[in-house]
DNA sequence: GGAGGCGTGGAACGTGTGTTCTGAATCGGT
DNA sequence: ACCGATTCAGAACACACGTTCCACGCCTCC
C-alpha cells in the first residue's frame, strides 16, 4: 500500500497549515502523526526532513514545534517581506537582479509591508532612496520604496529608469514628450531634465513608500 | 529592588512578538527565562497566568509553546491592527476617547500595520491627518499618523496636543519656552504660534505616518 | 535471485518543557 | 512595626517531544 511519494507530504503540509491557522503555533510531531493518522513518529520526521530538504519548510533542531512555513507567502496574515534589493539614486548606477523570480532568500534585507500596501501586484521589490530628489512627493532620504517591474508607464507616474548611454538608474516621474522623455524630481529646487526615449528603459513603477522610522 | 508591575509582564509581552517575528513560532518557558533573564522558570509562569488573567495572551496546557498572543492584532504574524479614532487638524476640535482600553471592536475603521512600525509600543492609536501643515515632515493630507499615549513628550517631538481654552486638537511639534510653549508646524508657508503650558495637554506622540494610497 | 534505495513500523533514549511545591523576599496598608 | 498579599527563587517532577536505531516490506535495476 504505497502512496505515491508526495501525497503524504502534501497531506503533512495541509495539517500544518490549518493546524497553523487554528492554534497560532505549529504542531509538534505527534501532532502531525495522529493528525494524519501516520503510524510512527519516525515517519513523520522522515518526510519532514524531506519537506525541509525541498524547502517548502524550515526546522530549528533540537526545538519543540519548530516548524515555520516557507512555502505559500509564510504565514497566512496581512503581512508580505518583500526583498530590499538594491539603493536608487540620482546619478549613481543600480544592478537589478533579474526581474523575474526575485528569490528572498538571497536578499538579506527585506522589509515587512501589509498586503493593501501591494494590493495583490506580484512581484514586488523594494530599493532603498538616496537623496532628496523626491522630497515634495513625500519620499526622503533613506525611504523606502515598493516598485513594481514593469517596462513602461503611463505620464506623470513615478518609476526607476536606467539610462543606458550613462549607465545609471534613477527614481524620478516620466513625461513623454514626443522622442524625448522628461525626468521630473519631486524637489523645488531641483531642475527636470531630458533624454532620449530610446536610451530610457524602465525598470519598474512606484507602488508606495515605507518610511525609515 | 522591585519593578512595577506590569514592566517585567510588558518586557515579556514584547519578547514573545520579537521572538515570534523572528522564529515564526512561539517560545518556551524556558526561552522567555532567558530572554527576559528571568531567574526561574516559575517567575516566567507566574506572569504568564497574569497575562492571560488580563486577557493579553491565550495558553493551552500541558503544550509547549503553546502561547498565543490576542492582545494587539491576535497573531504575532508581523501585521496589527491600529483603530482609526477620529481626526486631527489644525483649528478643530477633536474627542478622543479615553487614553486608556481603547477597544478595536468599537471602533469601525482599522489600519494595518507592521509591528516594526509600532516596535512593541501598547495602545497604539491612529488619527487621519487633515491639512498640510505637516508638509515639510512628508505628512500629508488625508495621511494617518501612528500615536502613542502619552501626556509629555521631549523637546521637539511631534505630538497631537489638546488646548483647553480654545477645546481644540492639533498635531505640531512642540517646544518648551519657559512657561509657554511654542506649537511648530512643519511648513514652510505657515507660522508657529505660542500657548500657556497650562493650557495644553498632550495627547499622545507621534510613532509613524502610513500614506493613504 | 541479489543488491541497493526508499518508505514504513515500532521502540527506546535523552532532553526540552510545562507544572508544582516550598520558602524567602518585597510591597502595601493599618 | 506588623501582617497579609504579591512576587520571586530554586528545585524537583512528570511527561511531551525530537531524535535515533534497527528491522521489514517494496520497488528497480543489474
């Protein structure tokens, strides 16, 4: 009577869940065996190595209940991290990872936003401000922003550009004006300036700002 | 060498939501001991009950890590909710409910927020803003701003103040010069004004601004 | 058929962990 | 100063829990 070999693990990983969701704390292994009506408590530990070792969970050794969910958003609340990947400035280069499959594990900052701050967009990052450019926008030194990857914008939003000829990115609001494009900083004292819209690629489109408290 | 009551309580109080941010599942008895360097285990459990006694935490017996916080926002997931108590602008009066027990259930709108933005403070309130006196401090109308109670406030600090001569509420920074005080908006069009010490009372401190998107 | 890998059963071990008990120290009010 | 209530210290107990070990059935491949 064999189970095909991710059936009881999926089944495992739907008890911890609403295991989760009920109790507020994981469950321990004997939890998890009468939950699922498994025979050992070796068994479970077995497939939870396995379930540690494709990374859907994450165990502390030697600790009881240390089970934490890695897999669908962590835990099911209102709050998302999202990966701080890089500074944007005026002026200064960024490297962006690639834009697709941003992996938080690799990132060592993230910060904790609500999910309405997203509200639903996928794939969002953050980057931390540099400078004052945006300062009449309410975004200071030190913010940091919730960009969402896009390749255009409409008039007038805010995104991070990357010019190609000088090779830098920068956090500005875009105005198309015919084959040229204006950049336009949030700061009375600052002045708008023009590129070509060939040389411009977006990077990304402001979602919201979380203030550096 | 005693501590008042409820410091050692609320000390613990804060180490369970920093722990449980951290590990995503709750500590030991013994975690707390050390976390808090508490000298027994029985101390820990001994302010444990008093907490669940005054409703802050829930416990199941007998289970280990088996806490749960129910005081701010229920899971210690990272995202609470804040009740929205009322309005504040420069000019209008404003009825705050009693410093103390705000109930979230009473009142109908809530943010959400991350604990980090709150950092363990206790009864945290939000105002929404109106007017943009508090422009230059990127707070902007229609903006809520996090408040801690509290009825003095350092040099300098933004705070939402009452007036009792004119029955008014209003979020400035306040100055202390000699026996008046000298409320400062933070913009650049607008000019500070002076009130009698005896006539303000402060309301609760300015913790955070979440942008209305 | 034999070897090896994989999932399973059952049990035992060591320790992490909640609980409880006994006293002492501290506090608050009369 | 006295006394009850509260808080704290330290130890011990009982068991919940993670871990490990060994044996067995099942499958695949040579």
């Amino acid at each position: 009577m064999k189970k095909s070999r991710s059936e009881k693990q999926q089944r495992i990983l739907d008890f911890i869940r609403t295991f989760l969701e009920k109790h507020d704390y994981p469950p321990s292994i004997r939890d998890i065996q009468s939950g699922c009506e498994i025979s050992s408590t070796s068994v479970v530990d077995y497939n939870l190595k396995a379930l540690e070792a494709r990374g859907l969970i994450r165990r502390d050794r030697e600790v009881s209940r240390a089970i934490q969910l890695v897999g669908t958003g962590g835990r099911g609340g209102g709050a998302v991290e999202v990966p701080v990947v890089g500074t944007i400035a005026a002026g200064e280069p960024l490297a962006l990872p690639s834009q697709e499959g941003i992996d938080p594990r690799q990132v060592d900052e993230t910060v904790t936003v609500t999910q309405e701050m997203i509200r639903g967009r996928d794939q969002v990052f953050a980057l931390r401000v540099r400078g004052t450019s945006m300062i009449d926008a309410l975004i200071n030194d030190g913010d940091i922003v919730l960009m969402e990857p896009t390749d255009s914008v409409a008039d007038g939003e805010m995104a991070a550009v990357y010019l190609g000829s000088s090779n830098e990115t920068t956090f500005k609001r875009v105005y198309r004006e015919g084959k040229r494009v204006r950049l336009q900083p949030e700061n009375a004292t600052m002045q708008p300036f023009h590129v070509d819209a060939d040389d411009l690629s977006v990077q990304g489109r402001f979602v919201g700002v979380v203030r550096a408290l």
